[in-house]
C-alpha cells in the first residue's frame, strides 16, 4: 500500500516545461543546453531555439549555457513556461566579424550573422569541409544525401528552402564570390573563420545572394618565427544503416505465397488448402469440372536444405550488402603548415593530402585529394599594404562504370537463394543484365575516372589616403582556373552460372558456363572535358570615422566578372582489343 501511494505522488509532481532561449536580438539561440540544477536532467533547444524538459520539482532551477553567451540560472517558481534571453560575453562582442567587403566588431552587427572558427570546424574527422557545419551554426541546416567518395558533400540551406531553383547560399572565399569548386574540398585547415550573413546584410552581394552568404577567410601568416604544424587525421567509416533484407527461407515463403496469389486470385476460398499442400508436397490441384495442378517455386525439400544449411552450395543463404560491402572503409588526412614573417612581410604556406575509400570490396571507388595553398602579405610603406593568395588542388574520383543508386537497388534486389561467389573466386550469377554487386564494384567491368584541377589565385593593394584618416582604396582581382577531365571506359564482363547438377571431374567441384551478361558485346569510351576560366575585377572605396562611442562608415565599390569555357564530349567503340582505352588507337 506505502509503495503504491508513494509511485502516485511521484507521477503527480513531474512537470513539463516548455520554454524558448533567444539571444539580444531576439534571434533563436539553437542547441543551447538546458539542465536542471543539481541534476543529470537536461536537454537542447531546437532550430528555433524552444525546449521541453520533464522536471519532478516546480520550483527547480534551470542553468542554460551555450559557447559565445552568459550562462544564466532561472527558477521555475511553478512556471511551465518560460523565456529565457541570453546576453552576449564580452570576450564575443569584440570579436571581429567578417561580413559583406570587410569587417566588422561583432558589437556593431545589425544584421543576423553568425560565425565560427576554423579551430572548430578542423575539430571534426571528417574529409568534407560541409559536412563540419551540420550543428555549429544556428539557422544553418547541413542534409549529406549519400557516402560515396568524391561526392559525399552536404546540401547547405540558410533559414531553410526559399525558393523554388537553387536554394543554396553563395559562397565567398576570401572576398571572390562563386569561386569554382565551392567550399567543399577546401582543406579545414586553412580556414581562419566562417561567416554566414542570413538576412539584408546579404544584400550587398546582389541577387544570387537571396538564399544567404556563406563567408570563408583563409589564414594568414602573422610575425614571428617560423612555425611549423603537422596534422594527423586517420579514421573509419561505414554506411550509418543497411537494410534488414530477407533470407532464404523467408525468400522461398513469399516465392509461394506469390505462386499461390496467381494461381488462386479467383479462389481465395480455396487459399488454405493451396497454401498447406504447397508446403506439404510443393503441389497443388485445383478441383473443378477441368482440373488443373500448379506448382510451388521452391518444394519442401528446398526448404529443409535452408533451414539446415546442408547443401549451401545448391541452397545458400546470402547477404548481398555483406557480399559486397567491407565493415570498414579508411580515410586519412595530412596536412603540413609553416607561417611566419616580420612586420614588414608575412606568410603562410600549407600542403595537404586526403584519401578515402569506398565501402566496397576489391572497391573500384575512391577519392583523392592534394593541395597547395600561399598567402603572403606585405607591407610596402605606412600608405600602401599589399597581399597575394594562390591555390592550387587536384582532385581524382574513381568509380565503377555503375553509379552508387543503381549498385544499391542490385544489393537490394539480390536473391538469397543465389550465390554471389562461387568458392574459386569467380563471381555468381546475376538478377538481370549482368548485374551482380560484387562485380560491378570493381574494376572488372572497366572504370569511370574523374580529374579536376583548380588554380585559384587573388591579389589585393590596400592604400591609405595621405592626410584623411580611415579614407582607403582597395583593389582585389582574382584569377581563377579550372579544369575536368573524365574517362569512362566500359567493358564486357563474364559470370559463370551451375546447373545444381553436374560436377567436374572430382565429383565435388561444380561445373560453372561462363556467360557474357553485359547488355553490350564490346568495349565502349566516353571522354569529356570542360575548362573555365574566371576573372574577377572589384575596387572598393572605404571611410570610416570615429566620433566619441559611434563609428561613422562608408562603402561605395564597383565589380566586374567575366567566366569564359569551353568543353567537349567524345564516345568510341568498336575497338580492337579491350587493352586499349585510348580514344585515338
């Protein structure tokens, strides 16, 4: 009785409490930690910064805490509901900011701008720089669709989807806007900061800033000796979630139950008969004036062999994810770094290598990256600084001649009742068109080779006007190039099917036929290349003016973009061997 009366009051006091934490501004403060004093009880706020939080006592305490802002306690005092506004720390709103053609103090931003280190976004493992975004920036949503090597890069929307075409944010890297290549494959550790204008502080950039503005500053040497750093980055990946598939035995059921279905549509009343002769004797007689007999896909002695798994070579169970796909795929991340210089000059120079593999095995899919990076500032007099940044990354995806989709609907469509290898090694049949898995994966099938290379280059000349303080010209031009070759080269493949009946000589080795299953009887080329090349011209005029505690600025600038490229597009056959993939031979 004590026990049962004690679990009731228990139940009776928990509350839930509901609540929103915003910023100065107003602005929804996302993934803020709420906890409850004293406790282990906590949660985070949502993308609009709301919360909700089961407590046992009324009057508790609750502690919000976020980076960039105060931590604060507020007491229940029997509210459900509260709001919770969180001051900015002051160490914060000195920051610099950068936002549209310069910088601002974090204290003087009107508009909605938030901002992150690159210190934190090289914190994360992975090979993709969008793929770091995903929880670091509020308002910024980070969706990565797939996996595959070269193309595992996250879809990055500003305050959600706004228009109905390209939704995606325009992306500025060291004051260029749209450079080629975007922000995908920039090496993490170059990036000094990141900053993402949300609302009319886009504005400036004109209309393809409509869906936001995402700023990327790369680091800068600064005076001092030389200072050398190497980074490490070793890691594992494999697929988040594998479909549960059916096996054999649950195959061969819904085989009959299928038979079954046709044969009887018009008999449902006779369904439990047919059903239970299927499984007794594989058969199934129909009564009527014209009696007819129909027969079950897989007979009972099918289905004792599965379960007992004592002929797995005539009645295997196979996985196709597990056939195909390894448990872990390895990626690695170097990165060398050497900065330095004196008052008058300052660089910063970095080299860096990635590799990542695919999730297959003997996987024809991989990514690899190399890239270079310069920056280098002078200081020509008190009136004059200049500074000059190159790029240069080469970047090589391989695949196989079947996309990552189609090779995931052949897993998903692989019977259990066929074998995806046979014990010497030589690859199984197919479910139609010579789709099997554990050879489209590979090379066996031929390749689908992708080369693009990027040489980015920008100069800036900073001049201060003599005799009118914080009046400045700047001019920025930028030169970016970029190239992409790809090769596909198919070709026939062969896989070897077994009557379940005949034997080699040993009397144990099946005896498989080799059979062309490609849907084409020769090797085939596709060769594209494409080549862009864009300039970018802008000169911008500064004032700004300090008066007592207000700042007084003034930007007036004019930007001229040219983009001039060409490309072609080539396919071969009728080749004379399949050792040659050239287009010319």
């Amino acid at each position: 009785m004590l026990l049962c009366y004690s679990s009731a009051v228990f139940s009776q006091s928990n509350v839930n409490v509901a609540g929103k934490v915003v910023d100065d501004k107003d602005s929804a403060v996302v993934n803020a930690s709420i906890m409850v004093k004293g406790t282990a009880i906590g949660t985070t706020t949502d993308q609009n910064g709301n919360f909700s939080l089961a407590v046992s006592d009324p009057k508790a305490i609750l502690v919000i805490s976020v980076v960039g802002y105060q931590s604060q306690e507020v007491a229940l005092a029997d509210r459900t509901d509260v709001t919770v506004r969180l001051v900015t720390t002051t160490s914060s709103l000195t920051d610099v900011v950068v936002v549209g053609y310069g910088t601002q103090k974090k204290v003087t931003v009107t508009g909605a701008v938030a901002t992150v280190k690159g210190s934190e976004l090289q914190k994360s493992p992975t090979v993709n720089l969008s793929n770091s975004l995903a929880g670091r920036l509020p308002g910024i949503t980070a969706i990565q669709a797939g996996g595959e090597p070269g193309y595992d890069g996250s879809t990055i929307r500003v305050r959600g989807t706004n228009t109905f075409g390209n939704s995606s944010a325009l992306i500025v890297i060291d004051g260029i806007p749209d450079r080629a290549g975007g922000l995908d494959r920039i090496n993490p550790a170059d990036v000094e900061s990141m900053s993402v204008l949300k609302d009319a502080s886009a504005a400036i950039y004109g209309a393809r800033a409509a869906n936001g503005v995402i700023l990327i500053t790369t680091k800068r040497g600064k005076s001092g000796k030389p200072n050398l750093l190497y980074d490490f980055n070793h890691g594992w990946s494999q697929p988040s979630r594998i479909p549960k598939m059916a096996d054999n035995l649950q195959y061969a059921e819904m085989a009959n139950e299928l038979v079954l279905y046709k044969e009887l549509q018009q008999n449902p009343d006779q369904w439990a008969a047919g059903w239970q002769a299927l499984q007794s004797t594989g058969q199934y007689t129909v009564p009527g004036a014209t009696p007819r007999t129909f027969f079950a896909t897989f007979r009972p002695d099918d289905f004792a062999k599965f379960r007992d798994g004592s002929s797995p070579l005539t009645h295997p169970n196979t996985d196709w994810f597990e056939a195909t796909n390894k448990t872990w795929s390895p990626q690695v991340r170097h990165n060398m770094q050497i900065s330095g210089g004196t008052d008058a000059v300052r660089y910063l120079a970095s080299i860096g290598y990635q590799n990542q593999d695919g999730y297959y095995k003997n996987s024809a899919t991989g990514y690899k990256q190399y890239d270079v990076r310069l920056n280098v500032d002078a200081k020509v007099n008190k009136y004059i600084n200049v500074g000059v940044g190159i790029l240069a990354r080469e970047e090589n995806r391989e695949f196989p001649t079947e996309p990552a989709s189609d090779i995931f609907r052949m897993q998903m469509r692989g019977k259990p009742s066929e074998t995806a290898v046979w014990p010497d090694g030589r690859p199984g049949p197919d479910i139609e068109n010579g789709e099997n898995p554990v050879v489209i994966t590979t090379g066996t099938t031929g390749y689908d080779r992708d080369k693009r290379t990027y040489i980015q280059t920008n100069g800036k000349v900073e001049i201060l006007i003599p005799g009118v303080p914080g009046l400045k010209i700047t001019g920025t031009a930028a030169f970016d190039k970029y190239n992409l070759n790809r090769k596909r080269w198919a070709t026939p493949w062969t896989l070897y099917f077994w009557d379940k009946k005949t034997f080699e000589a040993d009397g144990v080795t099946p005896k498989l036929e080799g059979r062309v299953r490609s849907t084409f009887p020769d090797p085939r080329l596709n060769q594209y290349s494409e080549n862009s090349l864009n300039v970018n011209l802008i000169g911008m005029l500064n004032y700004d003016k300090k008066i007592s505690d207000h700042t007084i600025g003034f930007l007036a600038g004019v930007q001229k973009e040219t983009n001039k490229g060409d490309g072609f597009n080539v396919f071969r056959r009728y080749f004379l061997t399949p050792e040659i993939d050239q287009i010319n031979v």
